[in-house]
C-alpha cells in the first residue's frame, strides 16, 4: 500500500499472474470512468505515485505493472503484444471499457494501439510517444536497460538507479521514492531492478492508423525530448480525428518526472475539455 493505494492482483487470459495499485475515486461523480496509468519500458506502476491522488480527482486510478515488469510475474515466454494483452485483462478485471488512458513512452503505444482496437477508450493522454526522434537515442535506452546489472545490497542498487533515458530534472526526492519501489532481491543473493530486460529485445507491435482512434487524444511533449521530434507531434496530431498537442517547457522524454504540476495541470485541462463536450 502505498499513499492510499492499494494492491490488486488478476490474471491475464494466457494465466500470467499481474499486477496494479488501485486508488479510490476523490470525485463527487460516483459513476466517474476509471483513470487506467500505463508505466513506460522497464518502469513500474509505482511511477506515477506522486500523481494518482491528484488524477483521483476525475474518478478512480489504476496504475498496472506490464508482465515482467514490478510486482507483475515476470514469465519466461516473451511474445509481441503481450502488454496489450495486460492492458485487456484490466478492464475486463473492472469490468468496464469505458476508460481514461494515460501512458507514457512504452505505455502511450499501448494506449495509442488499444484506443485504436476498442471504440468505448473514453480518452488517452499519450506522454512522449517514441516518434521521429534522434537517431539511435531510443536504441541506446533499450540497449542500456537490456543490460541490467545488479548490485551486492539493496541500498546500493537503490542509490545506482537511474532514470532512462537520464533525467536532469526529476528531484533527488522522487527518484529514491520510485527507486525504493523498484529493486529486488535476485535468486542469487544480489539486487536488481524489478524488470526483464529480455523483452528490450523485442520487435515493435505495428502501430495503428491514428485516423482510427475515435477517442480524444493529448499527445504531451516534452519540449527537451529526444525521443518525440516537435515536427512529428505536430503531424501525429494532425492525423488523428480527435488531437491535441501539449509540449512543456523544461520536460524531457520523462515529462511526468521533470514537471509533474504542469503535466498535471496539461490533464485537467483536457479532462474540463471532455466534460464539457
């Protein structure tokens, strides 16, 4: 548990066991669609602790643990489209497809895909969706994660853990806060970080047409990035029947880590928007 979140534990169709934390609704309106939080590559669910209580505003948050990743199980068998598969198994864990989405990076191309396959995604808030950035910066942060080292203590690896690609901007506060939350104890006595870097090996899933995703959709730039271009956000946007552009100034790719009260208030913003169309 953790700032009033709480840990709920499902299955996916396939029977891998997973993951997410689950904060109550803070909103007047009892009926409010859920707020669905989708971590970025080799992240966890505990990533977004810093925000949830704020989103809870709009109504109930879900943060999940992709498989492999956090206090998801982590199987031996890694397949293309198994993250989307974990995103499926939480809405029919709750029930309802009539969800918010907010992802980033590796998260925003599974919200990106599944707004694109089921019409009732209420909205999705893509933060810094890998597109035309500069060569090779997103080889070199898959490259790196896939490395995983590990460390003879946990306050070491603790204090080694990194954000990747760096962050400059996040404080030392929040990195130890997410860091506390993503380091375990290997079968061999030493300390790694709660990933499997065996999946950085992966193809990418094709990505949909934007032209099909129906849903309202904030693409959120961070205005340092190296991974999201202003011209290929300004495009991608273009292309969708429903899209928004919002880059923040002083953000690199972790926009959610460098300027959590603007990304913050770049959601409200948007969320006002839907409830008043």
């Amino acid at each position: 548990m953790n700032q009033e979140g709480v840990s709920i534990r499902f299955e996916a169709r396939d029977g891998v066991a997973l993951h997410a934390i689950e904060w109550p609704s803070r909103s007047v309106d009892a009926e409010a669609e859920p707020t669905v939080l989708l971590h970025g590559g080799g992240a966890n669910a505990h990533w977004w602790d810093h925000l949830a209580l704020r989103l809870a505003q709009h109504g109930r948050v879900l943060a999940l643990d992709f498989r492999g990743h956090g206090d998801s199980e982590h199987p031996s068998e890694r397949r293309v489209g198994a993250f989307n598969d974990d995103l499926e198994a939480l809405t029919e864990h709750l029930g309802r497809e009539d969800v918010h989405l907010v992802g980033h990076s590796l998260g925003a191309s599974v919200a990106y895909d599944h707004a694109s396959r089921h019409p009732a995604t209420r909205s999705a808030v893509l933060i810094d969706l890998a597109l035309g950035g500069a060569r090779g910066a997103g080889r070199r942060a898959r490259l790196a994660l896939a490395l995983r080292r590990t460390y003879a203590s946990r306050e070491e690896a603790i204090a080694r853990f990194r954000f990747l690609p760096e962050s400059s901007e996040a404080s030392e506060e929040l990195r130890r806060a997410i860091a506390e939350h993503s380091v375990r104890e290997e079968r061999d006595g030493r300390f790694g970080y709660k990933f499997d870097g065996g999946w950085f090996g992966l193809p990418s899933r094709p990505r949909p047409d934007p032209s099909s995703v129906g849903c309202p959709v904030l693409l959120v730039r961070g205005a340092e990035s190296h991974l999201l271009s202003r011209d290929a956000a300004l495009a991608f946007v273009t292309a969708l029947p429903r899209g928004q552009l919002a880059e923040i100034e002083g953000a690199g790719h972790h926009v959610q880590l460098d300027r959590p009260e603007r990304l913050l208030e770049e959601i409200d913003r948007f969320r006002s928007g839907l409830d008043r169309s």
